[in-house]
C-alpha cells in the first residue's frame, strides 16, 4: 500500500549495467537486502584506481581494483591485417587474433558491442605458475607478501603459515576478472558464456561470474567426464585416492533473453538399433512384424536379398544394423515410418486395470497425453511406444534409430574423444586441448548461433574455428567465430607461437570441411581474416606554435608510422567508427588513386597523397555513408575545408573525417 521504492528500481537498473557494484548489505533491522558498492561504482566511472575498503560480502583479493582499472583503461594500439596469414581474407566472415586478448577485447567494444552470441573459453589452469599475460598488476612474490600484509616491510614474514600459493590465486583471478569484464559487453542480449575449468579454480571461476554477470544469471555447471579409472589411475584408486574424473563448464546466460529461445536437447543415442524396435502398427488396431514390413517393400526387400540379410527366408531385425550400413532405401523407409514402428513398454499408472484386445492396439488419452496399449498373450497391459517419440539425434548428431538419453549436467562417455584429441584438426597441441565434439554440443545446445558469432578469446589450438565450420557444414547455417590467441611460445613443438598453430589447424580443419561438402555441391566458410595486436599507426607529432619555426612546417614529421601500409590504416579506421572487421572490402581505382570500399558504401577510404577535387566529387557522387582521407593527402588546409564542403552539398548524410 505504497508508492513504488525507487531506490529498488535504481538499483535494479545499476545492476543491469554494472552487475559488479550490486553486493549485499545490513539495514537498519538488521535485514539483508541489495546495495550498492559506491566505492565499486566509483572505480567504473573513474580512471584511475579507487581506493576506500568497507565491510561487504564480496569476492575479494589483492589486485581486484587494478585488475578493474586495467579493463575499463585505454589503449593507444591498433588491429594490424595479415593478409599472408589468412585465407579467402577478402571473402571470409570469420577473425582470427594474434596478441594479448585484453587488447584484443578493448579493440573489439565498439564493432561488436553487444553481438556476440556465444562466447566459450578454456583459459589457462591454475598450476601455480606465473602467466604470460603481462597485465599491469602483474606482481612479484615479495610485492604480494607485502601488500597482502604476510610480511613487513622488513620482508620478515608475519603470518606462520601462509596460503603458500596465494599469489598466484591473486594473479589468475585478476587475469580472468578484467577479460570477463570485457567480454560481457560484447555478448548479446540472448547470448551465452560457456566456461571450461578444472577443479583447481573452478569455485572461483564460478563466483567471478556470479559478479561479473550477475548471480541471477546463472544457468548450470556441467561435469564432463574426460578420463575413467582405469590404467594408471586405478593402481591410485585402489589404494584409496579419489582420482578426477571430470572438468567442468560453468553456463552463464547474458540477460533473461536467453531462456525465450528454445534449447537443443541433449541426447545420447544408442550405440546401433535398439532391437525392441520390431512391431508394425497396422491402421486397423492391429500389430505385425516390421521385418516383414521391410521385406515386403520394393527397394528394401530388393536390398536385403542382394547383401544376402535373409536367414531361412525371412529378416530379422537383428540383421538391422548390417542393412542400414548398406541400404539407402532402409534408412528412408525407417524415417518415413518412425509413427508405426513400434516396441512395447511398462503402461502409464493411470491405464491400470484397463484391458485390450491381445495382439491389437488401442489409444487411451490421459494427462493431455495420448498412449498406445496393447495386451500381451500372458494377460499384461503393455504401452506401445512409437519410434517418432523416442527417435532423435544422439549427441554426436549422426542417426540412431532407437531409444535416447536425455543429459542433464553431468555429460559422459567424453573421455573417448579424449583418447584422440591430440591427432584432431592434425596440429601438435597437447596442452589442454578440448573435444571437437564437446564444442559442438556447447553451441548447439545453445541454439542461439544460426547465423551469429561465436567468440573464443584463449583459443589454444582453434578447437572452437573447427567446431563452428563442423556444425556449418552439417546443418548448413553461417556462424561466424572470432578467435584470439597470445603469440606465446608452445613447449615441446617446433612452430613459433602458439598462434602459429591455431592458424595451422584452423586452416587444415577449414580444407577437410571443404573436401567433405565437394560431393554435396555445397559451401562453407572455412576461411579466416588474420589480425594481429599491434601499436597504433599513429604518431604523436603534436608540437605547439611557440615550439615551431616558421621555416619548419614544411619539414614536420608525418603523424602515421612509416612502416604502416594503407590496409593497415583502413583496418584502424574500422575500428574507430565501430565497423566489424568482418565486412567484405574492395578495392576501386578513382581518378587513379586507391580507394578502399567497405560494405558497398559503409565505408569510402582514401590514403593517398594529393587528393584532387576531381577525387573528392568522384566520392561524393556515391554518397556513402562515411569517408576518410589522408590528412596529408591535401594541399593545404584549404583544400581539406574544400573536400569537406563538396560532401555537404553533394552528399550531406556522408561523414567525413581525415586522419
């Protein structure tokens, strides 16, 4: 019986934007109820550190401010081309990232803010190393005791039995708290986070995405079980050690949005035909055999005689499986009748006591559902249960053509993907390299992917690139990835950087995919656009009129780098107005100068010197919707006003800028 509590609502909105300011705090009754952290709200806003510790439920430790400041600081760099280093880079939709993913992602907040539809990673377990990621909070083992108060500043340690890892807590937790941060911008409103972790970091993995998403948000934790007792680790189990079996994948979604889509199920099949599968529901009520259905058909029958399936003149279905390894016409038939192949099973609770004809088939309506019943010739009241509600696609999406398992959170049977995974996609990568096929179910599950991006930015090996080109080719929809990957160097491999070989594999997975799809006349696209984190092409020439000489204006210092191409100044132009780096780009020769074309007129760009008006009009005549020069390409300031003019009378919606 009262007005509304804005306070509620303004924290509500807070927390939509900043989930990570929203905590919980103690009221005057001494009840729990949302607040929020000005002290974290103040650090969104701020650029610099804040300072200002307070009582608070809250994942904490030393670092946290920083590593909050380093995702919301600037970046003076820039996303550099390799031609040389992709494939199809003129026609592809997909990116691939060489560089620190930190950079990559501040790059990336404008172009693709909010269009992300499924982002999963498998960072770097914690092993209690330092990591390669130079952050600025990046510390010392003698700067962490300090700070975190176990030693003096004598260096004497104050605490007699210190977490002996503790740092390096710190350091992974504000390595991955500032790539969160960042990444959540860029997820959709429907979009998905997917998490791989070991048990190692997995609860604060899972509490850094409570704050960083929301713990609202929250959708599940899947174990996967990737190893079995079995070899080495059953001489451990049997002297008692519990051995690990499984790795997890917290689900985070970005907003309720996600929930009104509908999600794949995911299934195991059975390996091969479920056998019980042997009746024929007949129009009239009655049931006969689906083997001599299959016999009797034109093209099966004809099929089951020529690969001699018949044992004293008749078809078993326990030749079922050797049929469908040979028989087109088999496996369409099963398809075409997946409503009148039958097995029997327990009855509904609610037909007790019911009775039918033996051998014949009754429907019974209950629950809003409707049953088949049948009773058998001892007198029991059976179901029959049609294969169009058990028949689906397994897990590894190839047809099984029997009784399914629906998964929940616990997926198995992974450990056998396991066994190979170092030979997938043909690349020398054995640190942590993930199931293609556990990949796949991830995204299909999702189902939110059809024609969206896919993001991966700790890219390892490119399992992810060859996972989304996989599920394209086999349900012929265009998801586009976006991969990233540090140029570290791999142990043990002969390659220069472990982002040398994401491209291999992305590149040898992309050509079996195109092999695969020459039979079906059909294309995907296997290619990748290859970007590489780098400083910016700019310059900073700035010098003030008081510091220069009239005799030097002639000789001042071009503010672009010279090593920098015009591809290279295009590509940071994109960035700048928010482009995604994806779009098709051509190249036009306009009054003999180079002009680059992006997205048939999103984009008109013109790097080279001595701009005539003749070029500027040519441009302008095909009003695109922005344009960039060179600023050094015009004679004179005039000229530069000049170009500027003719755009506001020819093409006065163009945006104009010069560099």
């Amino acid at each position: 019986m009262t007005s509304p509590d804005l306070t509620d609502a303004n924290i509500e909105k807070l927390a939509e934007l900043f989930p990570t300011v929203v905590t919980e705090s103690v009221d005057a009754d001494g009840d729990v109820k949302m607040a929020v952290d000005f002290d974290l709200l103040r650090q969104e806003l701020s650029d610099y550190v804040v300072e200002g510790p307070q009582e608070r439920y809250r994942l904490d430790w030393p670092g946290k401010r920083a590593a909050a400041f380093a995702a919301n600081a600037p970046i003076a760099k820039t996303l550099r081309p390799m031609r040389e280093e992709s494939v199809d880079f003129d026609t592809t939709k997909n990116l691939f990232i060489e560089g620190d993913n930190l950079d990559a992602l501040k790059l990336l907040q404008e172009s693709y803010l909010g269009k992300v539809k499924l982002i999963y990673i498998d960072p770097p377990y914690n092993t209690g190393k330092d990591f390669i990621y130079a952050d600025d909070f990046s510390e010392t083992s003698a700067e962490y005791l300090t700070r975190s108060g176990q030693t003096n500043s004598s260096g004497a340690r104050l605490i007699a039995n210190p977490e002996s890892h503790g740092r390096f807590h710190s350091d992974w937790l504000s390595m991955m708290y500032s790539r969160l941060k960042l990444s959540r911008n860029l997820l959709s409103d429907d979009g998905v986070v997917l998490v791989s972790i070991d048990d190692a970091e997995s609860a604060n993995m899972k509490r850094l995405l409570d704050e960083v998403f929301g713990e609202g948000n929250f959708i599940d934790t899947i174990a996967v079980e990737m190893s079995t007792t079995s070899g080495p680790k059953t001489v451990n189990a049997q002297q008692g050690t519990i051995v690990k079996n499984v790795e997890f994948v917290h689900v985070y979604r970005r907003s309720v949005e996600f929930d009104r889509l509908p999600h794949t199920p995911l299934l195991d099949g059975v390996e091969g035909y479920d056998t019980h599968y042997s009746l024929w529901k007949n129009e009239d009520g009655s049931l006969g055999s689906l083997a001599e259905q299959m016999l009797n058909n034109v093209y099966v029958g004809s099929d089951i005689r020529t690969y001699g399936l018949l044992e004293r003149g008749s078809f078993s279905v326990n030749n079922m499986e050797r049929l469908l390894a040979v028989s087109a016409p088999a496996k369409k038939f099963l398809h075409e009748n997946l409503d009148k192949i039958a097995r029997v099973d327990r009855a509904p609770v609610s037909a007790s006591g019911r009775h039918t004809t033996v051998g014949r088939w009754e429907a019974f309506e209950t629950d809003h559902r409707t049953y088949f019943l049948t009773t058998l010739a001892n007198g029991n009241l059976q179901a029959v249960i049609p294969m169009e509600l058990n028949f689906r696609m397994s897990d590894d999406y190839k047809p099984r053509f029997g009784r399914t398992v629906i998964r929940g959170d616990l997926w198995k049977g992974f450990h056998q993907d396991m066994g190979n995974v170092t030979k997938e996609g043909g690349t020398p990568y054995e640190n942590g390299k993930k199931p293609v096929r556990l990949i796949k179910q991830l995204i299909r599950w999702a189902n939110n992917t059809q024609d969206g991006i896919v993001m991966d930015f700790f890219a390892g090996s490119g399992t992810t690139a060859h996972a989304v080109m996989e599920l394209n080719a086999e349900d012929g929809a265009n998801r586009q990835f976006i991969l990233v990957q540090l140029d570290e160097e791999p142990d043990g491999a002969n390659y220069s950087s472990i982002a040398e070989i994401t491209r291999l594999r992305m590149g040898r997975s992309g050509q079996r995919v195109r092999e695969g799809l020459k039979a079906m006349e059909s294309s995907v696209d296997v290619g990748f656009r290859s970007l590489r984190v780098d400083s910016s092409n700019m310059i900073d020439v700035l010098r003030t009129p008081d510091a220069t000489e009239q005799q030097e204006l002639a000789f001042l210092q071009s503010n672009i780098k010279e090593d920098r191409t015009t591809e290279d100044l295009l590509f940071q132009v994109m960035l700048g107005w928010g482009l995604e780096l994806a779009m098709p780009i051509s190249v036009e020769q306009i009054e003999d100068k180079e002009v680059f074309v992006v997205e048939d007129g999103a984009l008109y760009a013109c790097f080279d010197q001595h701009i005539s008006p003749a070029v500027v009009h040519s441009i302008a005549k095909r009003q695109p919707l922005r344009v960039v020069f060179r600023d050094s390409g015009f004679a004179s300031d005039d000229a530069r006003i000049n170009a500027e003019q003719v755009f506001r009378e020819v093409s006065p919606a163009t945006d104009v800028k010069a560099i």
